[in-house]
C-alpha cells in the first residue's frame, strides 16, 4: 500500500517538510537493503547511515524509550 509522506506524519502526530510532503513510500525497510520507496527507521547513533541509504524517507527515533 503507498502512501505519502503527509499522510503517515498525520497517523503518527509528527511532522514532515512542506518539500517532502508529497514523497511516496510503499514499503519498510532497513539501512543496509533501503531502496526507493522504503521508510526505514534510525535511531540515534544511525540516522546519518539512513540519510545515506537509499530509502525514500527515513523516520527518525531520537533518545528511544525503554520498555
């Protein structure tokens, strides 16, 4: 199922850059095997390895909670 960028940061209650409002994505992935169309989540310590990769978007996690 693809959906836009705008559409997944209103389902989360985040927020996505004007620019990037309209990127679609239709999978999740991973940074090593990203490719376009993936959403890959980063957490702190690999968020500039996600920007890198070759993701559509990636949602950052910064300071994860334990649980």
């Amino acid at each position: 199922m693809e959906k836009q960028l705008s559409e997944i940061a209103a389902l989360v209650n985040g927020t996505v850059s004007q620019s990037d409002a309209s990127v679609s994505v239709s999978n999740l992935g991973n940074i090593s095997t990203a490719s376009e169309g993936d959403l890959i989540f980063a957490v702190d310590g690999y968020i500039e390895a996600a920007a890198q990769s070759k993701a559509s978007a990636v949602f950052p996690r910064r300071h994860p909670t334990k649980y």
